[in-house]
C-alpha cells in the first residue's frame, strides 16, 4: 500500500513538472514574467525528486534555478535592483 502511495506520488510529481515547467517556460519564451512564478512552483518538486534519488548535481542545480526565478521575480514584479543589475533597465 505505501508503494503504491509512494509511486503515485512519483508520478503527480513527475507530472507536475513536466506540464507546469514546460508552460512557465514557454511563458518566459515570450517574455511572459508570469512563466518565472511557475518555474518556481516545481522547484519544491525538483528538489525532492533529486533528493529522493540521490541525484546531488541536479539537486545543486535545482538551488540556483531556484536563486535565479526568485531574482527573476523580484525583478519583474517589483523592479529591485537585480533586474537593472542584469539586464540594465
């Protein structure tokens, strides 16, 4: 029972990622800020899938994704320093 409970898990997750990653990235593509708050949603998902597997790279590189849409956001939505800091507006 906690298999199966643990597999479907696996699979929303898997789920999520794909289809909201590939939504907030197509949003981004088309300079749509809204695709960084999306991005953002799976990184919770990112980071316990590589936990779970033991997958340290990805896990590492899930953080600065992570890093990279907060400043993105912030940016976008709130015109902070960061955005005129790296794109010079």
């Amino acid at each position: 029972m906690d298999t199966e409970k643990a597999l479907g898990l696996e699979q929303f997750s898997q789920w999520f990622i794909a289809v909201v990653g590939v939504v907030g990235f197509f949003l981004i593509s088309i300079k749509e800020p809204w695709g960084f708050v999306l991005t953002l949603v799976t990184q919770p998902f990112w980071f316990v899938s590589t936990w779970k597997k033991k997958q340290w790279g990805m896990f590492f590189l899930t953080g600065l994704y992570t890093v990279s849409c907060a400043i993105a956001i912030d940016g976008w939505f709130f015109n902070s320093y960061y955005r005129k800091l790296l794109i010079g507006l």
